[in-house]
C-alpha cells in the first residue's frame, strides 16, 4: 500500500515533479508545494503520514523550525528532509528538530520511497554513506580556508588599518592627519600604500573592497579602541 505523504518545498516545479512521480509509483500525495514560512500549518492542517520537507539551506538558523511544530503538535507524522549533500550541522540540525530521515536532492526515487516507508514504520531514514561522511567530517574537520576580508586585513599595519577605517567614513587628507596627529604627508603616505596594498587604486575602491568582503567589519573594532586610548 502506498504512503500517504506531502512534499512541501519552496521550488514548485520540483515538489510537483516529485509529486507526480510518487502518485505514479502509488502513493497518496496530499500536496504539492508551499513557502518555507507557511509548511507547518498545511502539514499540521493535512496529517499526511510522512512529510518530505525539502530545503536549500539546512544549515541557515531556524530552517527547521516548522519541523519542530510539526512534531510538537502532530508526532505522529514523520517527517524526512531532502536537501542538499549535507553538513555535519545540517544533519544534526534536522534530527535535532524531529526528522525522521535525511535523504539528498539528487537521490534516486527508489531511494525516496525506501526513505519514506522507512519513516512510516519508524526508522531512521538515511543513508549510511551520508552518516560515515558526516561522521568523517567531525572527526577529522577540514581546515577553514580564510576568507578574503582576514586575508586582505593581515597585509595592513594597525596605522594602515586606522587609515582604512577612517577614509571609509570619508574623512579626508587633513582630517586623517588631525585625528592621528601625523603630518599631512605622513597621512597621504599612508592612504597610498592601504591603496598599494589592497591593489586599488582609489580611496572609493578601498572603502567598497573593504565593506564588501567584510575586511571593515574586522578593522573598525581594532582601529576605535587605538583612536580612543590614543584620545
């Protein structure tokens, strides 16, 4: 006998598809898509058996949290994830939740459908290359490859850093000098070798480059705290 189940995803064409291939397999599809935002209530309001929930972001903060509802008002829907080859924290975010199962985005629709009878019956639902690959991954983490903003950020002495800071908030050649009590000389030196440094070649390109890989985020902490014990 087929299972009674409902996709809910955001991507329409890809929960209909889904669909549409699980009804010609047999089973009983309540629904099709929904947003994200409003999938609690239609599972909730459907109480199909099991809920395939599919996501593009299983790590993001709260993305399982209608997952969560769903199991606090209806635990007796089990509910699987389809996503993305996932992390270590995404898996753990979603069994976290309540999820029965976890199954990739790009599985086959055998390995959808063991999932869900799997779940019905109340078992776990995923695939044990994912777990062997999750639990690889936590036990031997990948070095985290450092990000442009802390890449550019150690190029720049903390003078430099100051100087970024302050051409950022628009402060011009005499005000940089004043504020640090350097010479006006000195304050364009430095404003030319951040610009050097950072292979722009305006104090607009800087303060862009800066904002937008974070490099300003890092800087503006470190350069306030000089600039007020310097006060």
């Amino acid at each position: 006998m087929g299972v009674r189940v409902m996709v809910v995803d955001e991507h329409r064409l890809l929960a209909e598809a889904l669909a549409s291939a699980l009804k010609l397999r047999g089973h009983r599809v309540l629904a099709a898509a929904a947003p994200t935002a409003g999938a609690a209530e239609l599972v909730i309001g459907r109480a199909p058996e099991v809920c395939l929930f599919g996501t593009a972001t299983p790590a993001d903060p709260g993305i399982f949290e209608p997952v969560a509802r769903i199991k606090r008002e209806r635990p007796q829907i089990a509910v699987v994830v389809l996503g993305p080859v996932p992390s270590p924290r995404g898996i753990a975010a979603a069994f976290a939740a309540g999820a029965s199962g976890y199954v990739r985005h790009d599985e086959r629709i055998e390995g959808v459908e063991r999932a869900l009878a799997k779940a019905r019956s109340g078992e776990v639902a995923i695939a044990p290359q994912l777990l062997q690959g999750a639990f690889a991954e936590l036990l031997n983490p990948a070095a985290q490859p450092d990000d442009e903003g802390s890449r550019l950020l150690r190029l720049l002495t903390p003078r430099e850093v100051e100087v970024l800071v302050r051409v950022a908030e628009g402060e011009d050649t005499r005000l940089i000098a004043a504020g640090m009590a350097i010479a006006p000389s000195t304050a364009r030196t430095h404003v030319q070798r951040v610009l050097m440094k950072l292979g722009v070649g305006s104090r607009l390109e800087a303060a862009a480059l800066a904002a937008r890989t974070g490099l300003l985020d890092r800087a503006v902490l470190p350069a306030r705290l000089s600039r007020s014990v310097a006060e």
